[in-house]
C-alpha cells in the first residue's frame, strides 16, 4: 500500500487511478490516445510554425540593423546640426553620433548614368553600411553592382550629378556635378535598397543637395533604443525628429506580427479540434463510470470533487499530449536549425535555410498556456456535466 | 451511536416526456434511534426511490425528511454530500464496489473523503475486512471476488466512518441464498454491535422477519 498516494486529494487520486484503468477499456483508449495525439500534434505543429517565423523574423531584424541606423535624428532646415549633435552624444549609452545628408542624383561614368541615393557622410562609412563599415569616405563608396555595370574600379573617376542646377546671369542651367575617385567598392549582397546607395563625402553632397534631409545617425546597443529615443525626444529642440529602426521599418515589422498571430490561431485549430476530442473522450469515460460515480456520491464526494476529478483527468491526458508535443516540436526547430534541414534558394531569400529560434517567454510560454487553459476549459465541461449528475439519477439502472 | 428519521408526506413522481408515474404518494414513517426496520413490497413499489429520498440521494417532489433533528431541505449539494458521508452508510444490491480498486482502497475511500490521513483509514478497513474474515483479500479487486465477497466488503465500507444510519436496498437480491443468509446475518451482527439505526429494503419476507420491524410499501403508501 502507497501511503503517499492514498495522502492525495480525493479528486487526483481518483484522476490518477481512472488514467490507469481507461488503459484497459478499448473505446475510452482509443479516444484518449486520439486526444493527447491531437493536442501533442498541434502543440509540436505550434512551436515548429512560431519557431520559424522567429527565425525568420531574428534573421530580419539582423540584416534591418545591419542596414540601417539603430536610431535617427531627422533635422528640420536650420536647426544646429552640432547642438544636437552635442544633446545626442552626452546620453548614456550612446556610442557616436554621426552627420549625414542624404539625396537624390546621378553617377556618370564613360557615357553612363544612372540614378542613385547620394548619402554624404562625414568620414568614415556608418556602421549599417554592408562590408564596408569604417572605411575612410576619401571619394566614392560604390556597390559592386554598380561597379560592374559601369565597369569601375578603385581609383576610377565617376561624376556625381546633382538635380539641383546652378542659376547663372546668362538665364543658362547648369548641371552642378563634383568629379570622385573610387574609394572603395561593397558587396550589396541581395539588398536591392543598396544596389543604388553610393556614399560620398559629406562637404560634397552639401555642395551638390545643399541642405535637404540633413540627420543624425546614432550608435547605440540595440536594447536601449527604445529608453533612448523616448529621452531625446524630451530634450531635443522642435523640428528635430527622433526615428528608430523599428519606426523605419514599420510596415515590415507590422507585417512579420501580422502572419505570426495568423500563424497562430491556424495552427492553434488542431489543439481545438483536439480539446474537442479531449471533451468526448471524458464524457465516454463519465458514460462507462456512471454507476461508480453515483457511488462516490453515496460515500460523500461533492459534486464539486467530482467535476475536479475530471479536469484533473483531463488535465492529464492533454498534459501527456502537452509533453509530447512540446518534446518534439523543440527537438525538431533545434535539430532543423542546427543541421540546416530546410533549403531556401539563395538567389532568392536572405538565407539560404529555414531559421528556427524558440524564445521561452515570447513564444513557447504563449503556446503552452493557451494549450493547458484551452484544454482545461474543455475538461471542466465534460466535469460539470458528471457534478450535475445525482448518486440517485447516476445509480438508476 | 444511532439517529431518529422521520418523514413527513413524502411524494416524488417521475416524469419521462407525457409519461408521469406517482412512486410516493406522501409517505410518513418514523424511525426510531437503534431500531432495524424493513420495507417489504413487490418490485417497482417505490422501495428504492424511497430509501434515495431518506438517504439524501434524490429530493422529494414534496415532504419533509429530518434525520437527527436535521431538515435535509435545509443543505444544498455540498452539505448534503458531507451529510452522507458523516451520517450515513449504504449498501446496495448493484455498483457495489468501485472496480479499479482493491478491496482495502473501497473500504478507505469514505475515510478519505472524510478528510482522516491515509493511515488512521488503513488501519480502519483493514480492522473492518479482519472483522468480516476477508483479510487475506484485501489487496484482491472485485472481479477476483465472489459475489458474497464482494457484499461483505460493500457492507465494510458502509460501516468505514461508524455511520449513526445504515440504508440498505436489496442487499442480498443479487446473492444465492446461502450466501445471502450469510451476509445479511454479518449485516445484523455488525449493525446490532454499534448499536445503529437502520432500514433494509427488500421484497423478500425472509429477510424483512429478521428485523424489528415490517413495514409494506403499496400503492405509493406506507402500510404498518
């Protein structure tokens, strides 16, 4: 005799011996192994879907930040780029803060030309730059693309033409253009936003844009951009606009949370369609047990006691399906990710394999507690039906 | 330790869609502290439904039932279990015994329920199963039992709380008479030595001349 088991709570220690002995019954086994299947399928299918979008959405983030600035001052027309300068760099946290203008124009080079973002920047390449990052801006960066089809390399000259003429007594327009050597050339990778993004001096593309869309890139770890952003738009004076990566990338990111809530509630379908069995499978079992359940009520079990003891039976078949599925949805993102299982094109995507990345308190706490309360609410129902049952109506043969 | 029922016009009618059958037709009875009473009457009499209203199983359409000076319209569903489990004991001619439990655990149940530890109940059943000579099938579940075996430890666990009512519908209808002399002779010895108040229910006149008392149950009335 185990003491410890007969020291349980009447209600578990009912659940707990109804689990073993539904084993033995061939229709109430069937229908609780079709249970704790379902839900450990749309369990294990819920963490593998979540599992991929963030790592898909990790991958994004990764190559957002690689390409653009983590956080951005957008300059009104005459407003001190250096006392903003000087409000940016003294919070903590901040690493550099740098001046760039960015505009439209042409390069020109041996009879071609195309048109381009101009991003003038103060002396070396910002961080977000792709393969380039920190390299003296002496001339012109250029992306490969570019290079090839233009057929430059470093050293070369290429002209930068500016869509704002100059105005000459002689009524003529005069296309204001500044002549620079190739600093360097950086791979653009699949990036189409960079494909036509040279970077030049930033006295030049003063010269050539004047001072249109002047701005403030700022570096700083990326888990202080929010606190950040929300000081310096205390402290910074009208007509400055504080913009962060996820503001840049608003739509994109809205998008990302978009089809991982959809993917969700799809998915979480098979763990409704599950708890539905779950329910089923404990009105069988409330069916095949009616005359022991008038007994306990004989002995003084309350119809409350009874209702527990079917949630918690329930609480037990969709906890094996829980385990199960949770077991293998895990093991399957680890070894889908770290093998690489899934292929991408890579001409195609940013990565050439499906990335899997599950966050314990974002993604799989989510999955487990919608799973337990769901199934739990479907246990209680099939509970309430054996508590509203009488040991006379029970007992009637 | 024993208690007084009393009942006072008793009516239950059930109802299956048109059909309505009147089982009580306002039945009053008092059964005095320690007395063994039985009610005889042909099958589908009443004798069930009435023993269900007198042992807070079912509620009467009309009618009062005090046992121990307890008004059982007073209790609403959880005081009435915790009423059953303190006061009264059942034995019954089907569902006897819980089949995924062993003789000793059917007999620990009431005890349980009741809220004693694990071991004050242990040593209870297995006291009671030495009492009516099953200690050697006690760890045996029901359907390695007999069905004498099976009423015995039916009869153990109505007895597990010392219960102040014993209630017992048919207990030996489903036993063959040898046994069932022997059963309902334990039932009498054991609610004699405590001292209990009890009613038997049973449509045989052998088994009701063993009590105290005879009341016949007909026509939804009860006959003295």
């Amino acid at each position: 005799m185990r003491l410890w088991f007969w020291n349980l709570p009447v209600p578990l220690l009912l659940a707990l011996r109804y689990a073993r002995s539904s084993r033995r019954e061939a229709s109430v086994r069937f229908l609780s192994a079709v249970t704790a299947g379902g839900i450990a399928l749309g369990v294990g299918a819920l963490i593998l879907a979540v599992a991929a979008l963030s790592g898909f959405q990790t991958t994004l983030l990764r190559e957002v930040l690689s390409r653009s600035p983590r956080l951005q001052v957008e300059l009104a027309p005459g407003l001190d780029r250096e006392v903003v300068r000087r409000i940016v760099t003294s919070q903590a946290s901040v690493r550099s803060a740098q001046i760039l203008l960015a505009g439209s124009g042409w390069i020109a080079h041996d009879g071609r030309i195309q048109a381009c973002e101009l991003l003038g920047v103060e002396s070396e390449v910002p961080a977000w730059f792709p393969g380039s990052a920190g390299q003296p801006v002496d001339g012109i960066v250029v992306p490969d693309i570019l290079a090839l089809r233009f057929g430059l390399e470093r050293g070369d000259t290429v002209r930068v033409i500016s869509p704002r003429p100059t105005l000459t007594p002689f009524t003529r327009q005069i296309p204001r253009t500044r002549s620079l050597p190739v600093a360097s050339i950086f791979g653009a990778g699949r990036s189409e936003e960079f494909d036509a993004r040279v970077a030049i001096p930033l006295e030049v593309a003063e010269a050539l844009l004047w001072g249109t869309d002047l701005r403030v890139d700022v570096d700083l770890p990326i888990d202080r951009v929010p606190a950040v952003a929300q000081k310096l738009r205390a402290v910074l004076p009208a007509g400055a606009e504080v913009v962060t990566y996820r503001e840049l990338n608003r739509a994109l990111f809205f998008a990302l949370r978009l089809e991982k809530v959809l993917m969700f509630v799809g998915v979480f379908l098979i763990v409704a369609v599950a708890s539905q069995a779950l329910v089923s499978s404990l009105a069988l079992l409330i069916a095949s047990k009616r005359g022991e359940l008038g007994i306990l009520g004989t002995m003084g079990l309350t119809p409350a006691e009874l209702r527990r003891t079917f949630i918690l039976l329930g609480g037990l078949l969709a906890g094996a399906g829980i385990a199960i599925g949770g077991t293998v949805g895990c093991v399957a993102a680890w070894v889908l990710d770290r093998y690489r299982l899934i292929a991408l094109p890579e001409a195609v995507y940013i990565v050439d394999f499906v990335p899997f990345r599950l966050r314990l308190g974002p993604d799989l706490l989510p999955i487990l507690l919608a799973t337990v309360v769901l199934t739990l609410l479907a246990a209680r129902t099939a509970g309430s039906g054996a508590s509203r049952l009488s040991p006379a109506q029970a007992m009637r043969r | 330790m024993s208690v007084t029922v009393r009942a006072r016009g008793l009516r239950k009618t059930y109802r299956d869609g048109q059909l309505q059958v009147e089982v009580l037709k306002g039945v009053d009875l008092e059964l005095l502290s320690g007395e063994l009473v039985a009610i005889v009457g042909p099958s589908g009499s009443g004798k069930t439904t009435l023993l269900h209203l007198l042992g807070a199983l079912d509620r009467p359409d009309q009618g009062t039932v005090e046992i121990g000076g307890v008004d059982l319209r007073t209790l609403g569903g959880a005081q009435l279990a915790r009423f059953r489990n303190r006061t009264l004991g059942f034995v019954f001619q089907f569902h006897q015994l819980l089949p995924d439990f062993t003789a000793l655990e059917n007999v620990m149940i009431p005890g349980r329920i009741a809220g004693h530890s694990a071991r004050e109940v242990l040593d209870r059943a297995r006291a009671l199963l030495a009492e009516v000579g099953l200690e050697q099938r006690a760890e045996h579940f029901p359907s390695q039992l007999s069905g004498g075996e099976q009423q015995r430890v039916a009869i153990c666990r109505a007895l597990a709380l010392e219960p102040p009512l014993l209630l017992a519908d048919e207990p030996t209808g489903n036993l063959d008479p040898a046994t069932g002399r022997r059963a309902l002779d334990l039932l009498i010895e054991l609610q004699e030595r405590r001292g209990m108040t009890g009613l038997l229910a049973t449509h045989n006149p052998e088994v009701a001349n063993r009590c105290a008392k005879v009341w016949r149950l007909e026509d939804g009335l009860l006959l003295p």
